[in-house]
C-alpha cells in the first residue's frame, strides 16, 4: 500500500495545501510519495523532500507541466498510477480540475473533500454544503481523492529526507494550451492559509466602500480578506475572495464577518473556524446563529472604530 | 455546432436539507427540487452562443428518476432545443454520469459539452472532468468567459489566485462557475413552448452503459453544532474578548 500525493507548488515553493494532503495520506496508514509535476520545478520537489513523512519525491520537469494544464498533469499521474493504492490531491482549483480526469482513465469513483480517513477505504466527506457528513467507502483498487485542506494539521515542511527521483514530463496533449493569468496582487496571506480572515458582505455597498472599510482593518490584523458571494456577484470583491459551498472553504484561528448575513451556502465555506465573529446591524441575521462574539452595528461605523481599538 | 448541456435535478439552495434519523441519507421527500444552479448557467451560455450565431443546436440532458423530465422541461424554457433523459431509479454517481453522458457524445458529436461545475447536492465537482478524460477532449472548468471562434475556444477560468485563459480545440468540455453570465427569467409562452419540444428517453441499458455505484455511503450524519455565542455591547468589549477571553488577537 503506497500513497502518492500530487503537490501544488509554483515551481520554486510548496504551497500550504500539499502540506494537509500529506497529513492525510499519511493517516491512511501508506508509505506517501509525492509527485512534483513543474517546469524548472528542482528547488519544489528539493522541499517537497523536506517534508515530514514524505519517503519518496517523483519530480517530472518540462515545458509541457509548466501551466498545470489538466490534460498533462493527468496525463503525468496516469504514467506512474499503477504504483499506488491511493491518489491525493489537495481538493484546490488546480486539485478540483485534475483529479477527476485521473479518476475516469483508471475507471475508478473519486472520493472528494474529504475531511477524515476512517480506514484505508473509508472517508467522510462534507455534502449538501456541509449540512450533512457522508461515511463513504470506495470498493475501487485505486483510490483518487481530493482533501479538503481545512480538515487535516499541516505536515511539517522540514523532518524529511526523502530521495528524489527525476522522471521524463508527459507529452503536450496538443489539445490545450495556456493563454495567460491574471494574478490578484496583494501582499496579504493566501485566503485558505490565514490565520486571520476579515470577510465583506452585501452591506458594504459598493467595491470603493468595500476596499475603504476592509482594507484598514485587514492591514491592522494583518488578515486576509475574504468575501461573500453576494459581495463577488456584486463585483466589490475579487472571484477568488469568495468564501462559501463554492468557493473556498477556510478555517482559521479568527474569523471577522462585516456586513454578511450568512446564507447557509457562505457558513459551509466558514463554520469550522475557530473563533467567528459577526458585525451586522440585522439583529436577525442568521450569522449570528454561528458567532462567537456578535456585534449588532452599522459596520460603517464599528468597522472603523474597531480599527481604531487595536 | 451542436452544444450539449448536462443538467442535474437537485434540492432547491434555498432548502436546508435534514439528515434523516435513521442516518441513511437527507430526507428529501417533499422537497422543492430544481435545476443545480450551475447547469442553469451552462444552459444560459449555450443559448447566448447559439443566439450569437455560433451554435445551431442546444440539447439538454439530464440522467435519473422520471421527475428530471421537468428539469429538461426548464431547460426547454430557457431555450434548448430538446431534451433527452436517461432514466434510472439507480443512485449515480459522477463516473456513471460521465460515462452516459460520453455515451451520447458518441451519438450526438457535439462541438462542445458545458456542465455545471458541481452539484450542490453532493458538491462531488467531478462529472466534467471525467467526461473530457472518457472523451479525450480537452477541459476547461470553473469558466468565468467564453468566447468560441472556428475550431477553438478560449475560456478564462476562476483559479486560486485569479483568472487563467486556456484556448482549447473542440471539441471540448466547459465547467461553469458563478460569473459565467446570469441566467434568464423564463418566461410563460415559453414555458409552454417547450412542452411541445422533443424529449427522448433512454435506459443507461440502450447506451450499454453499466451504472453500478463505486462508493457506497455508510452513513450520513449531522454536521458537528456550533452553539451561538454571545452578543457584546460596544467595540470596546468586542477587542477586550478577542484579546482576553479567545486570545486570538
């Protein structure tokens, strides 16, 4: 029984949500090995090794991996799939968009989200935005999984010393190819990493009043920021702010919710934070329902004062 | 160009689903069911290409129980030009989808195939993924813009981070994500239109799929309660309980 975990990396770094992948994998009970699938990707798969847990890195390196494109990246898996028991992807973007295709060329179910490994073939898994919790057990030879991040610790990026072996990069598919990418600039942490995430609603009115009250109270916290999809649909707020069933799924140490009245859709992308405080003037707004520490104010002028407090 | 639209009859969002007491599933009997928000949106794209000369036909599918007739009915509504079930009382599961819907891509040889991105029933996120695979065409989910000229699309994609543009060659699978486009109201003269638009119906057995559910689900449970906490008075009691009491500040 080996499993293989897929890294999300940039090339030069590991991100975060390979790090709970790994946790995950190693409850399964498995040897975990790692797949750094990249372009010039050496210094990720180098501390890709370092991490905890992690005996074996496979590092495939070429043109054809360097945008993540679905159809190579499967195609990379494919290539080694019969080696292992288990395929994990971080249940991210990139995660969401390649595990399933992996999944159908093996002809197997894919297990999505999990949140807990019961035992090598059994998971529970958040359905129906996280209003009940499924114990699935996959009959499969091979299971694919994607995990949610906010359901495993973090592996430590440092403790390993895995052996890393350098594999040819799969042909282009020549069915794809990558235009460009526009990046949201911020200097903040990364929304499914924070410790800290300040969220915007509907009630901010408009993107100026959203970046005017949020930003000072983001930079305070040194939070991330988040929103609701109202706040998205709206356009005050960037798509991947979003925070929500379907968007991103975040859980951490303090989460400050302005303005949201918390639609059962947004409270599946939060409630497992730690600590959840609501600013609402909606005495009945259903976020309260979930809050630690509820404020019923006009966030225009409590946001500020807040500010000002810390 | 044929456009092929997979939509899912699923719980309506607004219903907050129970889990029954015997722990075997949500209770969904007498439950206001819909289209899955997000096929909503894949059928809308559809129709805007069509209405834009690209496409010459939009045909809508849904696969399950008797009822998802209506779905396609709804589909109809909107503007596909037919519909066709296969239909099964089987649970199925995304593999299962894929594969029917692969089955009729055979048949139908479509220049695209649009789909929601995820249920919001079982939030699985799979089905078009698979489909491309089973297909060997290429993906391109979680669209936020599409815009088809000649044989290829480009597609900009909601991603960590920001957006992404592919251009991919048809044919090909498209995922819908939220910013897609806003769905049109449907209208009663089309409401009515689309019963007497052509709706085939097909058993999983005509397309010689099999359909057997891989996971089997154990159980369903209750999400673990967070208790309310309190209402503070004042900011000021707001920063003294974050810093004293949860000391997470």
């Amino acid at each position: 029984m080996t499993s293989l975990v897929i890294a999300e990396h940039d090339n030069a770094t590991i991100k975060g949500a390979t790090l709970n992948t790994v946790t995950a994998a190693a409850a399964i009970g498995a040897d975990v090995h790692v797949l750094v699938a990249g372009h010039n990707a050496g210094a990720a798969a180098a501390a890709a090794a370092q991490i905890a847990g992690v005996s074996k890195v496979i590092h495939a390196d070429g043109a054809t991996l360097e945008a993540g494109l679905a159809e190579n990246v499967a195609a990379q898996v494919l290539a080694i799939a019969s080696n292992y028991t288990h395929i994990l992807f971080p249940a991210t973007a990139a995660g969401k968009n390649v595990a399933p295709r992996v999944a159908a060329k093996l002809d197997v179910g894919q297990i999505s989200d999990i949140t807990k490994v019961d035992s090598p073939d059994t998971f529970e898994r958040p359905i129906y935005a996280g209003n009940a919790i499924a114990t699935v057990q996959s009959s499969d030879a091979v299971k694919v999984i994607t995990v949610r991040t906010t359901g495993f610790d973090a592996a430590a990026t440092t403790g390993g010393s895995a052996a890393v072996e350098t594999t040819a990069a799969a042909s282009d598919s020549g069915k794809s190819s990558f235009v460009g990418r526009e990046v949201t600039k911020n200097d903040r942490p990364e929304l499914t990493a924070a410790k800290i995430i300040v969220s915007g609603g509907r009630a901010l009115g408009s993107a100026e009043k959203f970046n005017e009250v949020m930003i000072p109270l983001a930079d305070k916290l040194g939070a991330a920021i988040g929103a609701s999809r109202a706040a998205v649909d709206a356009g005050y707020a960037a798509n991947d702010l979003q925070v929500g069933q379907t968007g991103k799924i975040v859980a951490p140490q303090l989460y400050v919710a302005c303005g949201i009245s918390g639609a059962i859709q947004h409270l599946a992308g939060m409630k497992d934070s730690k600590v959840i405080v609501a600013i609402n003037k909606d005495p009945e707004a259903p976020i309260f329902s979930v809050a630690d520490f509820g404020l019923e104010a006009d966030l225009f002028v409590a946001v500020p004062e807040l500010v000002a407090a810390l | 160009m044929k456009v092929l639209v997979a939509v899912k009859r699923v719980v309506d969002y607004n219903v907050k689903v129970r889990v029954k007491s015997d722990n075997s599933g949500v209770d969904i009997a007498n439950v206001k069911m819909s289209m899955n928000p997000f096929d909503e949106i894949a059928v809308e794209e559809a129709m805007r290409l069509k209405e834009k000369g690209v496409v010459t036909e939009v045909i809508a599918v849904s696969c399950g129980v008797t009822q998802c007739q209506e779905t396609l009915r709804t589909a109809m509504a909107i503007g596909a030009d037919r519909g066709i079930l296969v239909e099964t009382a089987e649970e199925l599961q995304p593999l299962a989808v894929a594969k029917l819907l692969k089955a009729l891509v055979d048949k139908e040889q479509p220049g695209l195939v649009i789909l929601g991105k995820q249920a919001i029933d079982d939030d699985c996120n799979q089905t078009g993924q698979m489909l491309a695979a089973l297909a060997d065409m290429p993906q391109a989910t979680f669209a936020s813009k599409v815009e088809v000229a000649g044989d290829k699309a480009s597609v900009t994609r909601e991603v960590d981070g920001g957006l992404e543009t592919l251009s991919i060659s048809l044919p090909a699978v498209i995922t819908t994500d939220l910013r897609l486009n806003e769905p049109r109201y449907v209208t009663l003269p089309n409401i009515m239109k689309a019963k007497k638009k052509q709706l085939d119906v097909f058993k999983p057995e005509d397309l010689g799929v099999d359909v057997a559910p891989r996971i089997k689900t154990l159980k369903v449970t209750e999400p673990a309660k967070r208790s309310a906490g309190i209402k503070v008075p004042d900011v000021a009691t707001l920063v003294d309980k974050l810093k004293n009491v949860a000391k997470v500040i």
